[in-house]
C-alpha cells in the first residue's frame, strides 16, 4: 500500500511513491520549459506540464513495486490556467506566478480597496503576485477567449484544479481550500468566494473550481486518461502549506522556510486569522473534511533559489546549482560585495514589484566568489527580514525555523542563516517536506494514518544550525543597499 505524490513546482513535475511508514521509495522528475515573451512575463504551457507530470508519475510508478492506494497533489500556486471543459486543451499558455505583468492594473485596484476591505477578507494585499489579477488580464487582452470564459467553455482554476481535471478526464473541477486563498478571490474567514471579490476582478464565479477540504475524498482518477491508474484523489495542498505540513508544523507558532526558486516562510497561526501589519499575508494553512479551518501567516519571497540559477545562466560562473556552495566557500566573507536579488522585484514584507535588481561593493579584488557568497547572504537576509516582521506581528518570538527544499541543502547558506535570526535552522530529514506533506495529507485523507499523532515521527530533524557569529552589520549593509536601489529605481 503506497501513496503517489505529485508535486507540480515552477520548473518541473516530482512524483513520489511514499509508503505507509512515511518513506520514499520511488521518484520520478520530469522538467518543463519556461516562456518570457516581455520583460517581467513568465508563462508555462498547461500541456507541457501535464505531459512532464505523465513522465514523472510514470518513471516513479515504475520503479515502485506497490499498488498506488491514493494520490496527493500539490502545486505552484497563484499561476492561472484556463481550458477546455470538453477536450481539456488551452487555449494560451499559463501566467505563472512570478509574472508582473498585472502591475498595470495596480492603481486601478487601489482605488477599489477603499478601507483596505480586499486585504481584510482575503490576507492578501494588491500585488501581480496573485491569481485574480491575471484573470483580469485576460479579461481584458483575449476578449475573445474571455468570451469563452463566460459562456462556460472554458474552465479558470489554478494548477491543482487543471491537475485534477486531467487525472480525472474533465469529470472534476476543484481545488482545495489552501489554494483558494492564494487567488485573492476567497473570503478567509467564510472558506468560500465572495461575490464582492469577484465583481471587482470582473470575474465570473461560475468559471471558477468548487472548494474542497485539503484531505479526504476528494476525486478518482480516470484510468483512460492516466497511465491505466484508478485512484482516489485524497490530499490537495499548495506547495508552501503542504510544506508546512510536511514539517509536521501541526502547532500555533511552528514555523517553516522553504528555499526554493523563490523562500517561502510559513507560521502556524491556529484558528486565528493574523491580519499583518507588517508586510506579510494572511492564508489558509489546510481545511479539515470537517470544515475546520487552519491559518498561516506568510512570507515569499520572490527570489531565492532563482538567484543562484543566475549566476549560473546569466552570469555563467557555476555549472550547476549546488556549486554555489563551493564557490563561496573559496572566500572568508562577500569582502563588502552586497547583492540586491530582485530580478522579478521584491516580495515580502517590501512589496515592491517593479524594483530591479543591484549589486554593490564591488572593486577590482571582487570574485565570482565574493558575488557567489553575497547571493547566498541575500537569500538568508530576505528570510530574515521576513520572521522579522512574522515576530511583530505575532508579538511573539519564533522558537525555531524548521527549513526544507532544495537550497536548504547547502550548509553554508543555512549557517548564514542561523547567524542572522539568531535562533536554531531545523533542517529535515526529507528535504521534499513539499511532496512528503502532499503524501501526509493524502494519506490522512484516505485513512492510511487516523490522526496527526499518527504523523509525528514521519519527517525528524537531520542536522541543527545554531549561531555561530554575529552578522548585524552585513543585515545593516543590505538594508543600505535597498534604499540606494530604491532610490535609483524612482530616480
């Protein structure tokens, strides 16, 4: 008896075969590629992510010898997709969550928040990041498609609810609670759409996935249309919450840090909604079958692990990723280099879209190096600006950042970061704590496990990073840097 986990990130699809003892015991990965037709636009054709989820669930499933019993599903969340209720093709590509495109409409969407009355429903502040305003887009750039939209044609959802869609041959359109509050159309406190939401986004609630709970039965997948698998369909999460999940961050206040393309950092609020006063955004963590809502408070950042994806593509001073850690470790310190990664502008708790990025300090005994370890500083600075601003507006202390996900890998960066919040770095056991929590809630939904006493040993910590020196002034440094980038941005 085993779970299949498919984990649909940003640039590629991860399947996990996970067993009933919470361990992995087949992978399969399959990349997709990514399109930036304009400055500040990044797009993924649906289909191309539904055939790389084919490939990876079909490379897992083979090297696993044990019937899949359920599926998990988690997922890039905020990038929009539209298709074809009938025969599921799209008819233009996804607008990624990275994409800036709807800043246009900023001011128009501030005019319409009188009281702040969007972020107070929602968690969520005006910004591209989320899905409503890239529906909007389309309402207002493929009038034709949109026409589509409105006469029940197409269907509008996020990448869990075209997921679903596929594996169940159009039978179903869903998506879970979690997901549902990253689009900006979703009242927090209620767990469901809200039609004053959707009228300001000029979109219409019909197009849009029915709500579901984050665990139980949910949907079946059809085996004609999936690799000859029939499955229930019994966890759905976004990435971060199912991340959350996966750290077994069951309690009010426990904490997580996924580095990834971009660093997500989530806190356990319970039951309360934490209406932030400090940059950050209210969301739902899971929703029990009972209707029991669990919230979040959260930090992302934009830019993480795709900084260091520049140095290798842009900049072409690492071959792979995992280098970085090498080349930084060549150098004592950034020797005053100080490197502002906002190359798709600045998330939390700055939000400032359009900013660009920069890179000071620089002599003529500057190294790819010092720029290599600058970038790993610039990701840990980010990740603290952002519990930061979680501790003010929790009044509160976090004990402790349990982190996970590709980055989380290299020891260097997490002893930045344990040197500049000053707490202990948790790295787990399983660093795919993204697909791992996908496979929990799949198989608490399914009754693999009854309870989350039944998860608690699932994912322990592997190694703990504590403080080992006081790094204030390079914090202080890198705040100097944003004013200056500010400044040049607005000047």
């Amino acid at each position: 008896m085993s779970i299949l986990a498919i984990d649909a990130g940003t640039t590629g699809v991860t399947a996990l075969i996970v067993s009933d003892q919470g361990e992995i015991i087949a992978r399969g990965y399959q990349e997709f590629p990514q399109y930036f037709p304009h400055p500040g636009w990044v797009e993924h054709e649906p289909e191309k992510i539904w055939q790389a989820a084919l490939a990876a669930c079909k490379l897992a499933i083979g090297d696993a010898d044990s019937e899949i019993s359920c599926i998990g599903i988690t997922n890039q969340r905020e990038t929009a997709v539209i298709w074809d209720r009938n025969d599921l093709s799209s008819p233009t590509k996804a607008i990624v969550w990275q994409d800036r495109r709807t800043s246009i409409y900023k001011d128009e969407l501030d005019q319409k928040n009188t009281d702040d009355w969007i972020r107070t429903k929602t968690g969520l502040n005006i910004d591209p990041y989320f899905t409503a305003s890239k529906f909007l887009w389309w309402a207002r750039n493929e009038t034709e498609i949109w026409q589509g939209v409105v006469d029940g044609k197409y269907a509008l959802g996020t990448i869990d609810s075209y997921l679903i869609a596929r594996l169940t041959g159009g039978a179903a359109h869903l998506t879970d609670a979690s997901n549902a509050s990253r689009t900006q159309l979703m009242d927090l406190e209620i767990g469901d759409w809200d039609q004053s939401l959707l009228d300001a986004f000029e979109i219409p609630g019909s197009a849009l996935p029915k709500i579901t709970s984050s665990w139980g039965e949910i949907a079946t997948t059809n085996p004609e249309h999936f690799l000859g698998v029939t499955a229930p369909i019994t966890g759905v999460a976004g990435d971060q919450q199912a991340a959350l999940f996966g750290q077994l961050a069951f309690k009010e206040g426990e904490s997580k840090a996924t580095y990834g393309t971009g660093a997500f950092i989530l806190t356990n609020t319970g039951s309360r909604i934490v209406s932030s006063q400090h940059g950050l955004l209210g969301t739902v963590a899971w929703k029990s079958p009972d209707g029991e809502i669990t919230y979040a408070l959260e930090g992302s950042v934009f830019v993480a692990g795709a900084s260091v994806q520049w140095l290798r593509d842009g900049l072409k001073i690492i071959e792979k990723a995992s280098d970085v850690e090498a080349l930084a470790a060549n150098v004592a310190d950034s020797d005053g280099v100080v490197f502002m990664p906002a190359l798709t502008g600045l998330g939390a708790p700055y939000w400032q879209p359009d900013i660009r990025g920069s890179i000071f300090g620089i002599t003529r005994g500057t190294t790819d190096a010092h720029i290599a370890y600058a970038t790993l500083e610039a990701i840990a600075i980010q990740v603290k600006a952002v519990l930061d601003a979680m501790e003010l507006d929790m009044q509160t202390s976090i004990p402790a950042l349990s982190v996970d996900g590709g980055a989380a890998a290299n020891n260097l960066l997490m002893q930045i970061q344990a040197d500049l919040i000053s707490k202990e770095v948790e790295r787990a056991t399983n660093l795919e704590s993204t697909g791992l929590g996908a496979a929990l809630l799949a198989g608490l939904g399914s009754g693999i496990w009854t309870s989350f006493s039944d998860l608690d040993a699932l994912n322990p910590t592997e190694q703990t990073f504590s403080q080992k020196s006081d790094r204030s002034k390079v914090y202080a440094r890198w705040q100097q840097a944003l004013r200056a980038t500010e400044w040049f941005h607005k000047n």
